[in-house]
C-alpha cells in the first residue's frame, strides 16, 4: 500500500509540473487581434466620418441648402460661429446649432420639398 501512495505522489507531482506556461505576449495575442479587428472595422470608419462631418460644417455658408438632423430642410441666411440661421419658408427663419445640419443637399431635393 506504501508503494501505490508512492508511486501515485510521484505521477502527481508530474502532471502537475505539466507543459510549461505560455509566454506572456501569446496569452494576449487574441486580445491584441481584437481589438485591431475593432480599430479597422468601428473606430476608424467613425473618426473619418466625424471628420468628414466638421469639415462639411465649417465650409457652410450664405444660400447653401441644407438639410438638419431633425430632416427640416432650408436655406442658410445666415453663420455664426455656432448658430446657423436657415429660411425654412418664405420669411420663416429659424435658428439652430451648425452641429446639427447633417448634410448640404442639391436644389432639385430641397424645391420638391417646398
């Protein structure tokens, strides 16, 4: 029986020395091609657009037509740094922050709203 109890402590000891661990950069390799994988397809695409959004805003001026988040469609009268005054109908202006127009449009969408 002493020998069993033996020999069982010596398998133990060696299958729990097992294989050796991992190197520290493996273990988080499928973390670091995570988040790559969010970088390229969520993150980027965002800041691009955003980017693309604050440019189309800056270059906003007198008379363009333009559409707002809300879907109001109008006629820019007037710039401020952060206000945007806009024509939505015959001398009907309403103001609104620039952040908030979401696209320049052509004159044929906005006259057929009209």
């Amino acid at each position: 029986m002493y020998f069993l109890s033996v020999a069982f402590a010596q398998g133990a000891e060696s299958v729990a020395s097992g294989p050796p661990p991992e190197p520290g950069f493996m273990a988080f390799l499928p973390f670091i091609l995570m988040f790559v994988v969010f970088w390229f397809f969520l993150i980027r695409p965002q800041q691009k657009k955003l980017k693309e959004q604050q440019e189309m805003q800056d270059k906003l001026e007198k008379g363009v037509e333009v559409v707002t988040n809300a879907g109001i469609f109008g006629r820019i009268t007037g710039v401020a740094d952060k206000v945007v005054t806009l024509e939505i109908a015959n001398n009907v202006r309403i103001k609104i922050l620039k952040s908030q127009i979401s696209s320049a449009v052509k004159g044929d969408m906005a006259a057929g709203s009209s």
